[in-house]
C-alpha cells in the first residue's frame, strides 16, 4: 500500500525506514540551513525532532529559510517548523526549545538523548560547548560552517575539519577545538572564498558598521539538505 516513504523505502528499505522511524535528530538553528534540514528529515520519516531556536521569523528570512512567509513574521521559527511537520508527516513527534544556545543551558538539550545532533547555529562559543558535550556523551554530530556571503553551493562538502581550508569558521573551530583536545568533526563547509560585502548597503544598516553576512536562496537551504541526508545516510548505514 502506497504511503508517503513508499518511494523512500525502494531507496534505503524497509530496515532503513525502520531505522528512521524510531531515531531522535537534534537540530539546533532553524535559519536558512537548518530549516531546509529538517524538512528534509521529516520528508524521510524521522520518527523525533528536537527543535532548538530562540528567534522569531523575520522579514529579512524570506529570502532562504524555508519557514519564512510574510504570513509568519515575528512567530517563533521552532513553532512555524513545528505546524509544517505536522502536515508533512503528523505521525512524527516533534519537540521545541525557544532557546539560545549557551554552556550553561545544554544539559537540559541533551536530557532528550538525541541519537544524532545537526548544529547549524552560528555562535562559536555555543558551537564548542555543543561539539565538546556530543563527544563526551558519544553522540554522533555534524556541525555546519559558513554559509554566508557564497554564491556557489556547488562547493559544499562534507568532510572532518582536520582537511578543512579557507573557510574563515572553520580555521576558528580548528584552533578552539585541538585546544579542547578535539581533533576530529564532521563538519559541511565550502572552499569557496567569501564575496566581499564591505561597502554596500542592504537598506537596513545605513550608517552603520556591516555585521551581518549576505545570503541568497540557493546557497544556505543546499548546505541543509546535504546534511540532512548525510544524517539520514548514517542513521541507515546506507
């Protein structure tokens, strides 16, 4: 009988479905990248979605984030992903944290005992405190790195951060990481050099410092589905 992972099964099986079905994913970060993610992992029947994100969906989120509507500005993102899942698969459990990510608020995170954490958060220091908690609990992790200001989604890969270059984030997570005692991390990245934005105005920041970092719809929802299915591909062993 026909069902919404019939087409899914003839790819990974029944014993991956299976699989699926009864993991928990963590997300942290449902922006650009972790919105497209978890779509992605709700579309291929993850069983439990854990949703972590204090934000709440702005007009400027149009552009990438797959939650963004101008019928959704100013509610929270983790509630507008949550309503999406529920009509895409109503049968998956999904849990939300309006929260921002710090070292003193991740044991209620990892209470939940996720099978596998996505981090596609952007502050270093919640990233750290993330990746040093996954390790030492053996949870399997996949941290994103910049997505910003880059124009060719082509370039993404997946690889261990140790054969990462260029990325600016990445030699950042390098250096605070071998610090730790950490050497080794999944990470998405690209080698692609970042456009230079210094000096132009986005009409939201006239007379001020630039500190946000250029995005288009192509770019950041790419590096969320490439995660997604390297989650996907890992909780399968396929």
């Amino acid at each position: 009988m026909a069902n919404e992972f019939s087409r899914t099964e003839l790819l990974i099986g029944e014993e991956g479905l299976h699989r699926l079905r009864k993991s928990t994913v963590m997300v942290l970060g449902v922006g650009g990248v972790g919105s497209h993610c978890i779509e992605a992992l709700a579309r291929s029947g993850v069983g439990r979605l854990i949703l972590v994100d204090n934000d709440t969906v702005s007009l400027t989120n149009i552009n990438r984030q797959s939650i963004a509507y101008h019928s959704t500005i100013g509610q929270y993102k983790t509630q507008v992903m949550k309503e999406r899942i529920r009509d895409i698969c109503p049968q998956t459990e999904v849990v939300t944290h309006e929260m921002f990510v710090l070292p003193e608020n991740m044991d209620a995170l990892f209470e939940e005992r996720p099978d596998y954490i996505v981090d596609a958060i952007d502050t270093v220091t919640a990233k750290l405190a993330l990746v040093e908690r996954a390790k030492a609990d053996e949870i399997p992790i996949i941290s994103c790195m910049g997505t910003g200001n880059k124009l060719h989604a082509e370039m993404f890969e997946i690889t261990d951060i140790s054969k990462t270059s260029v990325c600016p984030l990445c030699k950042v997570m390098r250096k605070e990481l071998k610090a730790k005692g950490i050497f080794h991390l999944k990470v998405l990245y690209s080698k692609e050099k970042p456009v230079d934005i210094s000096g132009r105005d986005s009409g939201e920041e006239k007379g001020q410092r630039r500190s946000i970092p250029g995005s288009v719809s192509f770019v950041p929802p790419v590096a969320g589905l490439l995660i997604a299915g390297e989650v996907i591909r890992d909780i399968c062993e396929c």
